[in-house]
C-alpha cells in the first residue's frame, strides 16, 4: 500500500485526515480512490494539485506510475515565471 | 511520430559524456536578427487598413462604475468600434479551468482585463477604441463619460486583513480558513506546510531569533510593453501576433474570454524583449480581438511604459515573520514563518510557492510555514522568476545569517551542516530526488571570492536559493530537406536562449552539424500543444521533445537504409550522422549519410519527419548560492555592489553563455529588488512612479561583472541532465545584499529596498541621530 501524505488545504476537505495507505498504482486511480473516499474534496481538486512520487513532481499524469511501498505527496500545483 | 509521457533515452547520459555540441558555446541563431534589428517584436507587425487601439484606464484606486457613456466617442469621425464590459460575456462563477501552469479563474480574468462592477486598482481597464490613427483614439478616450462612485482603498497587505478595510471583492470566500457566515474579507486563502512540532523543537534550541520583514511590490521590468495585433474577419476567424511567453496560453485565454473556437483562432508569438514570467497573462489581446471583431479591421495596440507599470502585474509586496531555533553547534532544531503576500485586485499571489520555498534550503526536522493570499487595491500581481520564492528567502535567510553570527559560525558552514540532499524531506513535504545544494554551498565555499579578504568597510554576505522547475506539455518536430538539412520546428517561445540549447541537443543526437538545423518558432495551427515558457522549463521539456522527434527521425532513416540494402532495420545503427549496417554487413555496404538518404527520400517512400510531444515530468529541482561583497558611502547611504558571484546547480549546462546569462541577469534584478525598486502609493492608492526614471533598474555601472559558476548535478530524467535554470538566480540576491550590509555596518535591515535615504538613516541612527530614522 502506498502511503499518501496531503498537504495544503486538502486535509480541510478530508476530515483532517492528513495521512492515508492506499492500494493504487497510477495517479488517476489515486485521485478517483480519494474522491470517492472524501466526498467534500473539490470536483476539481486534482487541477490544482500536484503528485510527488518519491520524490519526483508529477503535474497533470493520470498515469504515473505507483509502486506499492511508494511515498506519495499531494501538494499545490507549482507554476513559474 | 511518437507520443508518450516516457523520457527518451537518446544520446545523452548525463555528465561525463563528452559531445560535440551540447556544452559548448555556439553561435545564437537569433543573433544576427536581433543585432540588426531585423527580428519582429511585439510593435513591429503593420497590416493594411489597420487601427489604432487606445484604452481608457481608471483614475482611482477603487470605484464603483455607475456608468460608462461612449457615445460621444463613437460618434467622432476616424473611430471604428469602442468596447467596454458590455462586449464580454460575464464567466460563470466558482469555475475554474486548467490553462497554462495553473488552474484560471475566468471570471476574475474577464474583470481584469476590463473593468465590470468596479475599478479595482489606479489602472485598471475601463473600455477601449479603435480608431484610424493615434490622435483619434486619443481623443475619443477623453470623450467617454464615466461615473464614478470613489471608494476606500487598501495597499498595504496586513492593513487589508484588519476588520474594518475597505473591503475588495464582497463575494470573497477565504479558502482554507474558517469564516463566519456573513463577514467579508480579503483574504483570498490561507495555506499551511510542514512536518514535525516547532515548539518541541524551539524548546531544543540554545538560541532563537525572531524577526519580522516588508517587501514592496516590484515590477519583472521587461523593456519591452506589452504589444499586439488582432485581426477576425466576418467568418469569426481570428488571427492574433503578440509579445508573450506562451502564445498556446494566450490562445486559450483570448477564445474563452470572445467566446470563439479555440481552432479558430491563429496565434503567432513575436521576438520577445523579456517577459519574467510578466507575459504569461493577457491584458491587451482580447480587447484588441474584441474591437477587430466589430470595426472587421486588424486593430494594433501597444502599452506605454506607464500603462506597463500602472495595470500590468508585478509581483507582491508583503509582509513576513521569521523565527528559527538552532544548537550552539549549528543545529537548526525549529523554523517557523508567517508569509502575508499581496495579491493585488484578485487572488492567486505566490505565497503558497513561497511557503514551500521558504525553508526548502535546509533538512529540518520541526518545520512550519503559513501563508495568506491577500487582495488589495493593485493590478493583479504576475509571475515573477521563482514567484513567491525571492520574497520568502530573503527573510528566511536573512534570519539564517544572523543566527549564524549568532553561534559564531561561518555562514556557509552553517548552511552546510543543515544542507539537504537526495533522501532529505523537504520542508514542504516530499524527499528530494538528486539534487546539488550541498555542491553549490562547496563550491561557493571554496571560490576565490570567498577566499579573498575584504577591504576595510567592506561587508560580505552569502544567501542559498531553491526553485522547483517544472515541465509539461511540449511538441517539436524535424523536417528533413531533401540537402539533408533540418527544420526544426518549435512552439515554446525563446526567451532565454532555447532555440540555440533545442537545436544544439537535435544536432548531438542526429550527429550532423548544428549548422544544418534551423529553428523556427511556429503559430499554434502549426505544431500540437505547447506549454508556455515559464517555470524554468523549455530546455528541460523541450529537451525531451527534441531528443524524442530525433529518435522518431533516425528510426525512420534506419527503416530508409534497412530498405535501399534490402536487410532488416535490426541490422542498421545510426551514428555520426549516418546509416551503417551491423551484424556483418559491415563488409559489403558504404554508410548512407543524412545526406544521401534525404536526396532519395522521395523514392525511398516521401517525406520523413521526426515529431514527438510530451507532458514532461520530473523537473529537477536547482539550488544556487550566492556570495556578494558591498562598500556603502556614509556620508549618502548609497550602496556599491564591488564583487558578486552566482553558484547554482543547472544539471547539465547545455549552452554555458545563456546559463551564465540567466544566472547574471537574475542577479541584477535582484541587486535591483534589495537596493532600489519599489512601487510608490499617494495617499489615493495611485502609483507615484510610474517610469523608469522614479522606479530605479539597476544600470550598467550599478553592477560589477558578476562572476558565475555551474555546478553539474545531472538531472536523472533528462536525456542530457537538464535541470532549470532562469529563476533560481533571483531568489537569494536580497538575502545575500542584506547579510553583506550587516556585514558591514552591523545593521540588520528588514525591510526592501534597502535604499540610500533608508540604509542613511539607519546609519544615523545607529550613531545617535534618531531624528533620521525610519
């Protein structure tokens, strides 16, 4: 099971869960776990997030990949100039 | 062609690896167009029968519009339309859409780029005509009638958060704070990073500091206003050639806000004369678009350097607190900080980026870092290098140094003993990847500027940076000529040099010279998805894309060769430019250059073309350590910048000239942020300085030669070790002027810009004349 650490403002729509272990292998199936399990997340909460998968920032990949002793990060999208 | 979010292996191995282009200094294939004045910005496109396109802007820093007569103006002789709100469908409320790096709010952008209930800030749009000549325009804007209803004003962020301020946008709902039913606010949203317990670790700490810091609003400074030309036709087909980063982004932003098809409209970038992340947005575009629609004429509108001040984004001025615990030994056991950042008119500040970058420098165990968007009577504020990042280190790390001083350690050292490395968890969060600040702090330590004493009166200070760096969506292709020269087609706009570091990766990975690739930078009918330039990103995801169309093209010349030898392509390996057959056809078949296999490519089965488009993932992220040395007049307050150097991780450099310029040009925006630059509010919220003869950029004999060092800590999901470079280097220059001041005179400045009446006054003070001090 990865473990799935929301940062930000998420935790205010999970019911102050900031911590998880979620059976996923992609990105997409991540999100689709958490909007099902936390019904107050944002319809759109997942474009303005980005995914830190060990370490490396994923923004908008439905299908990077999840291994199962992954260490994944919700964090805000990142943008430059 | 290929598509995929994989990284292409290619040529490229990281570091070590000797090529024959990438890492050198080549000739810039923009250079002779620039120095000639050849190359077409913004302002330069005429088109027969075009118009004049004026804008009205507000007087007041917030009023209500009652109402806006422009009959008058529509009246007189030569002008061919006038819009105002009424020619823009409001947007609905609560949407937001993903376009360009972030999600965008379009409601509040179709009030930005005109005014609709309200007049937000000194500047902002109120309407705007299209007339056959400058004069007319000029003078149909002064026969538009609008009643105004003068309201309170806000600039200064902590001020706004106050019950009682005049209040923004009355429907405002703060995201991530509770907020009683019915109160209104400014405050746009409230963010939270960090791990572990401060107050466990302060109570670790043998010393504290605790300060509290201003920064004031500055502008990216670009030469070049904002410019543009529109043209749509009676069909509703729309073409638009305008200065930006992104002319995709431009594209999307402009067809919602018309309500066009977005294939409807062509969109071209022109030469850009700076951008920093300030022509990631739309200001003119859709008006001009919406005053062509109805004259059916190509409408041109250009800034002035005043409308660029007054209505265009800087980035946020703000207030911050700091507090940081450390051992004797240098053990940072706590850090703390509170980031207020002004968003100007609407939200979307960058202080969530500047709570994540804040402490980003340092592996600590108890961290947290708060942060509040805040909106205030200003333009909207824009991307700026590392946005939100500058502001939140200088006090970061002006704290780091004094606490330093503090313990009695040298600052390198110090950062050193708290430097992160791969495995680190960062302060916001996840562990980084490979990344080299503990090589950029070695470097910085051990460079002769370091190493070399001071002159009497002389300060040294020191400061560390982080930017993140992103990817994202990026599409190139190669058009192979029948002479075996190759197109190289792009739509990432050339800010900082990437026609030169894409083309020099095309050139390594084909094996044929650089002189046989031309870049192009194409309108957005002409080539899939292209992310706009920003977030240090073209040279890390076009790198991909390039490196990929290359491989998609050498597979198709290895499938041409297999044929015309009548063996299977498993036994054709492409290298140096050419075909050779392996696996013991060595003996009985010539190599087919590029040349040759280009020649009959009609015969061999048409055109051949290598394309690839990527969502690129994995940006690396980039430190950079900045060592400055200043003298200051007593006598004027005046501070002299003697000996500068910039130490900064860029992966893989792949043309060392325009590395070393991002690094020198981010620190002189920076010796400008700390010294000078800063927006000056009357007491009616409008900008006293609107020009670059009251709103001081550092000029030539301002600065020294600022001396660089690249450090290459390769970047493992790039095909070369690619890794950002264009906005690290604005994030420690304000930290690094500010130790170097203490340094010297045995002041700690907390606010910017630390300029010559501010840093006098705090000289007399500090020897008794308090009548001076500020």
């Amino acid at each position: 099971m990865a473990r799935i650490v929301l940062t930000g403002n998420l935790q205010l729509h999970t019911e102050g869960v900031s911590e998880l272990e979620l059976d996923v292998n992609t990105i997409r199936q991540l999100m689709r776990q958490l909007s099902t399990r936390y019904p107050g997340l944002p319809a759109d909460f997942e474009d303005e997030v980005a995914v830190s998968i060990d370490g490396t920032i994923y923004q908008d990949d439905w299908f990077a990949e999840i291994a199962p002793d992954s260490e994944v990060h919700l964090l805000p999208k990142i943008g430059g100039g | 062609m290929t598509d995929s979010n994989k990284t292409p292996s290619g040529n490229g191995t990281g570091n070590g690896k000797e090529y024959k282009w990438v890492g050198t200094r080549a000739v810039r294939p923009d250079g002779v167009d620039k120095v000639t004045g050849r190359a077409k910005f913004g302002a330069d496109l005429h088109l027969p029968n075009m118009l004049v396109g004026k804008v009205l802007r507000s007087p007041h820093a917030h009023a209500h519009i009652r109402s806006i007569d422009t009959s008058a103006a529509e009246a007189l002789s030569g002008v061919k339309a006038v819009v105002t709100r009424d020619d823009f469908s409001d947007q609905p409320k609560g949407a937001v859409q993903p376009a360009g790096e972030m999600t965008i709010n379009y409601r509040d952008m179709v009030r930005n780029v005109m005014a609709r209930e309200k007049a937000l800030y000194e500047g902002h749009a109120i309407a705007a005509v299209a007339a056959v000549d400058a004069r007319i325009a000029a003078k149909a804007l002064s026969l538009i009638k609008v009643d105004f209803e003068v309201l309170p004003h806000v600039i200064d962020p902590v001020a706004a958060m106050e019950s009682g301020a005049p209040i923004i946008q009355e429907d405002l709902m703060t995201e991530g704070m509770e907020q009683s039913p019915g109160a209104m606010t400014n405050i746009a949203k409230r963010v939270e990073f960090g791990h572990g317990d401060v107050a466990v670790g302060f109570a670790e700490a043998d010393v504290v500091i605790e300060r509290e810091f201003t920064t004031q609003p500055v502008h990216q400074g670009y030469i070049e206003p904002h410019a543009c030309v529109a043209s749509m036709t009676e069909d509703g087909q729309g073409e638009l050639w305008l200065s930006t980063q992104g002319h995709y982004v431009a594209r999307g932003h402009c067809a919602t806000l018309l309500g066009l098809d977005v294939s409807k409209l062509r969109v071209q970038a022109s030469e850009i004369g700076g951008g920093f992340g300030g022509k990631t947005v739309v200001y003119l575009e859709p008006l001009a678009l919406a005053l062509s629609r109805k004259a059916c004429q190509p409408v041109k509108m250009t800034m002035t350097r005043e409308e660029v001040f007054r209505a265009t984004g800087p980035t946020s001025g703000a207030h911050l607190w700091v507090k940081v615990g450390a051992t004797n030994d240098g053990r940072i056991t706590a850090a703390d900080a509170v980031l207020k950042y002004q968003a100007g008119a609407f939200p979307g500040s960058p202080v969530a980026q500047g709570a994540q970058c804040a402490f980003a420098p340092y592996e600590l165990n108890h961290v947290r870092t708060v942060g509040y968007d805040i909106l205030v009577n200003r333009a909207k504020v824009a991307a700026y290098r590392a946005p939100g990042a500058p502001i939140a280190e200088y006090a970061t790390e002006s704290v780091m140094d004094e606490i330093a001083g503090v313990i009695g350690m040298d600052p390198l050292a110090f950062r050193l003993k708290n430097a992160p490395k791969q495995g680190s968890q960062s302060s916001y969060g996840p562990k980084f990847p490979v990344i080299g600040c503990i090589e950029t702090l070695e470097a910085a330590r051990d460079h002769d500027h370091y190493q070399t004493p001071l002159k009497p009166g002389q300060g040294r200070g020191v400061a560390t940076g982080y930017w993140f760096n992103i990817g994202g969506q990026t599409s190139a292709t190669l058009n192979l000529s029948e002479d075996g020269s190759v197109a190289l087609v792009l739509g990432t706009v050339d800010v900082g040099g990437t026609r030169a570091s894409l083309s020099m990766m095309a050139a390594e990975e084909l094996g044929i010279d650089l002189d046989k690739v031309r870049p192009m930078i194409v309108d957005t009918s002409a080539l899939g998805y292209n992310m706009l330039t920003g977030g240090s990103r073209v040279t890390f995801a076009g790198g991909i894309a390039v490196v990929g169309a290359a491989q998609d093209l050498i597979g198709t010349l290895k499938d041409r060769a297999a044929k015309f030898w009548d063996i299977s392509v498993d036994d054709v390996e492409w290298a140096e430019g050419e075909a050779r057959a392996t696996n013991g056809y060595t003996d009985n078949m010539q190599p087919l250059s590029l040349q040759e296999i280009a020649k009959d490519m009609a015969k061999t089965g048409g055109p051949i073309v290598g394309a690839h488009s990527i969502n690129a993932q994995g940006a690396g992220p980039s430190f950079g350590t900045h060592v400055v040395d200043v003298d200051v007049d007593r006598e004027t307050g005046r501070v002299w910048v003697t000996r500068y150097t910039v130490v900064q991780d860029a992966g893989k450099a792949i043309h060392p000239s325009y590395v070393e310029g991002q690094y020198q040009g981010g620190a002189v925006q920076g010796i400008g942020w700390a010294l000078n630059e800063e927006y000056i509010y009357d007491d009616k919220g409008r900008l006293e300085n609107a020009g670059f003869l009251d709103y001081r950029v550092p000029v030539c004999s301002d600065v020294p030669m600022i001396d660089t060092v690249i450090v290459e800590v390769a970047n493992p999901t790039h095909p070369y070790g690619v890794r950002g470079v264009g906005e690290t280097p604005i994030v420690p220059p304000m930290a690094a002027i500010s130790n170097a001041l203490a340094n010297a005179l045995g002041i700690r400045f907390t606010a910017l810009p630390m300029s010559p009446p501010k840093v006098l006054a705090a000289i007399k003070a500090a020897n008794g004349d308090v009548t001076t001090a500020n």
